[in-house]
C-alpha cells in the first residue's frame, strides 16, 4: 500500500518554490501517493512549471486548507454546525478549537473550526510535509487537536528562520510547539541550521539538506567568448537581492573600458528604482531588465550568458539569502559565480574552484573578479566545467529528494 503524503504549501503554485514541486514528483515517481493543501491556491498559469503541475494532476487535485468563512456571524455558526454534524465522530476534536487562550483570533472567528474539517479528510495519511515554518505550526496545532495522526515533516527554507534580538523570544515561543511535535526538521543551509539554533530547535531532529537542481532540465552547455562578456543576475527584484550593487559593478566596469552587457531577470518592488538608476549612471545600452518566465526562459537566458553575478546581501531588516539556489541552477548549466559572501551563498559556491567569492557589498571587488574573466577567457570554461561537476555531485535533486524520501520511511 502506497503511503500518503500531505504536502503544506503557503501559496500554490509559486514561481520561486519549484523545488517543492520537483519533491513531489520525485516522491510519486518513487511510489508515494501525493495530495497539496495550501493556504491559497492560484491560477496555473501563475507557475513557471505549468505543465508539470497539470500532466501530473498535482494541480487539478490541490485544496485550499483555507475555505471561505461567511462573513455574517449567524451564517457562520450555522456553517460549523452543518459541519460539525457531517464530521459528528470528531466532536472532540471541534471543540478542541474553541481554545481562545491555546489558539487566539482563530478559535474566535471558527477559522480553526473550518480548517479542521479539511485536515479531518485526510487524518489517516502517513506524513504530512510542512514547507515554511508557519505550515509546520499549522501542522502542530492540528496535531494537538487530533485532527491529523501521522508523522511531520517541517521544512524551513530561508525567511522563516530570521530573528532579531528584539523579536527572538517571539520566535523561540512561535515555533516551540512546531520543533516538538515536528519528527524531523530540514533546512538547506548551515547558515538556516545557525538560525534556527538561535530559535531553539533540538538539534539531532535537524538534517541539512540542500535544495536540489534538475540536472537533466538545467544542461551543461559549453560557452564561447567574443569581445563582449554577457553576465546575468535571476531574483525578485527586492533590496535583499542587490541587484542595485549589480549595476554599480556595470559602471565600473564599463569606466574601465570594457565591453560588458548585464541581464537582469525578475519581477518586484525594486524594479522601477533600478530602471531610474540605470537611467541615471546612463547605462541603457549596457543594462537590460526582464521579467520573470518560465524555467525554459531561465534557461534560455542563462545560455545566452558567460557569467552569473550572485548580488544578494543582508537587507534592511538584517536578512540574508538562505541558500541561492539559482546559483546552483547557474552552475548546473555551465556558468561561473561571482557572489557576495552573505547568508548562505558561499555554500553553493566551490571558492576559486567554480566562482568567486566577495566580501558582502564589495563592488570594487566584485569588479575585479569580473574583470578576470574578461582579461582569461579561458577561465569561463574551466571553471564552468567544474560548476558542472561540482553541482553533480552535491545539489542533484534526485539526490537530495532521496535524503527526504528517507526520512519519509
């Protein structure tokens, strides 16, 4: 018999969580039955794996954890009765979500009610997988009402583990009942692990595990340099991501002397602010901005590229990348890193070997090593052999998706 697997998703389907995505096909195709419940379920067109999510059935048989509420109070109560008398053996478990003081604003407004009878339907399944620590606390409260039986899984992915000073000993009670009830945890990072330390996860239910690539979507593909270095940044256009220090090192270089074309690739609140900018340092012809597409635009724009600039840095809030896995796509298809030494990145790096690595925020520096690939060409295809061999061997995904099939056994 097949076990159940129930995936916890914030928002389905997402154009920048398609290593979920990739998980879950690869546990179908290893003979685990799959089911997606999110808090928001989109159009599928909204994914960059669009294809997949439908030929699969993933799409098709997703469900919101989230139904829609009445507004009016006496609809409402009328609703969780009719509820209630359809799921009459789980009266415990109802009231169990009454628990104002446990569980605050959603014991008060019956959104705990509502979403135990969708956790109801599938409380005989085997694991239930939370992605992002909130899901993990969802799981944790459903667990402690007994409206699911079977083991968790809590994923934490990058944001989820921040804390500051001020709010640690909010986070440390947020996700108390989530590191408890969770039979394991996994993060991608050392930098996330640390994080998460600082939170108080036990540490032997911890396995750090990165986020894989498709290696046979995301090809080795051999560069050939001329007389222009075409470089690529992919990311939400967000300060976290710096593309804005990106441009900066396009200055320098281009006040240097050097024929360069920069390609940025994404969609975000940033966006406007680094079209002025690149309109200010008067680099339109050098400076080209994209919006985000699907994995096979990512592709096709990594192709067209020698180099991948790595611009994140912590951001106002003191974040920092968790992983960078289009770094490790980048490499994967045959591309050298210059990165900044921030959060997680470096981890994705081999320094020296497959890129290099800066000091966070250096863009004299960050030009620098820019300006090796341009003066020895030849080390565009050293060192993109080497990302190559380098990804193969420690961010494959049906390797990494074994790491956690296992902990599903």
């Amino acid at each position: 018999m097949k076990l159940k697997v129930i995936h916890i998703l914030d928002v389905f389907p997402s154009k920048s969580e398609t290593f979920v995505i990739n998980l879950i096909l690869e546990s179908i195709e290893k003979g685990y039955s799959a089911q997606i419940l999110a808090n928001r379920i989109l159009n599928s067109k909204d994914s960059s794996q669009e294809s997949l999510l439908l030929e699969s059935g993933l799409y098709k048989n997703a469900e919101t954890f989230n139904p829609n509420i009445p507004q009016n109070k006496l609809k409402r109560i009328l609703l969780a009765i009719k509820v209630l008398l359809y799921n009459i053996r789980y009266m415990p478990v109802f009231f169990k979500t009454l628990n104002t003081k446990r569980y605050g604003l959603k014991a008060k407004t019956l959104k705990m009610w509502f979403q135990a009878s969708i956790f109801l339907k599938y409380r005989e399944a085997d694991i239930f997988h939370a992605h992002f620590g909130k899901n993990g606390k969802l799981l944790s409260e459903m667990k402690d009402i007994g409206a699911i039986k079977g083991d968790i899984i809590t994923s934490f992915y990058g944001y989820d583990t921040f804390s500051t000073d001020n709010d640690r000993t909010y986070f440390k009670n947020y996700y108390r009942s989530t590191f408890v009830t969770s039979n394991n945890i996994v993060t991608s990072s050392s930098y996330l692990f640390n994080n998460l330390i600082c939170l108080g996860v036990p540490e032997h239910k911890v396995l750090i595990n990165p986020v894989g690539v498709n290696i046979d979507l995301f090809r080795y593909r051999n560069r050939v340099y001329s007389n222009r270095l075409h470089i690529i940044t992919i990311g939400r256009l967000i300060r976290l991501k710096g593309q804005h220090l990106g441009i900066d090192v396009i200055k320098i270089l281009k006040d240097r002397g050097y024929n360069v074309q920069y390609t940025i690739m994404g969609d975000g609140d940033e966006y406007h602010a680094l079209i002025d900018k690149i309109e200010k340092l008067e680099l339109k012809e050098e400076i080209t901005i994209l919006k985000g597409g699907s994995q096979e635009k990512v592709l096709e724009e990594l192709y067209k590229n020698h180099l991948f600039l790595m611009t994140s840095v912590k951001d106002d809030l003191g974040r920092e990348e968790g992983q960078g896995l289009v770094v490790a796509e980048a490499q994967s298809t045959g591309i050298p890193i210059v990165c900044f030494n921030s959060g997680g990145v470096p981890e994705t790096v081999l320094k020296n070997k497959t890129g290099f690595v800066i000091e966070e925020g250096n863009i004299n520096e960050m030009a620098n090593a820019v300006e090796k690939f341009i003066l020895t060409p030849d080390l565009i295809v050293s060192m993109g052999k080497d990302a190559r061999c380098f990804v193969e061997e420690n961010f494959n995904n049906k390797i990494q998706s074994q790491n956690i099939l296992r902990l599903y056994k």
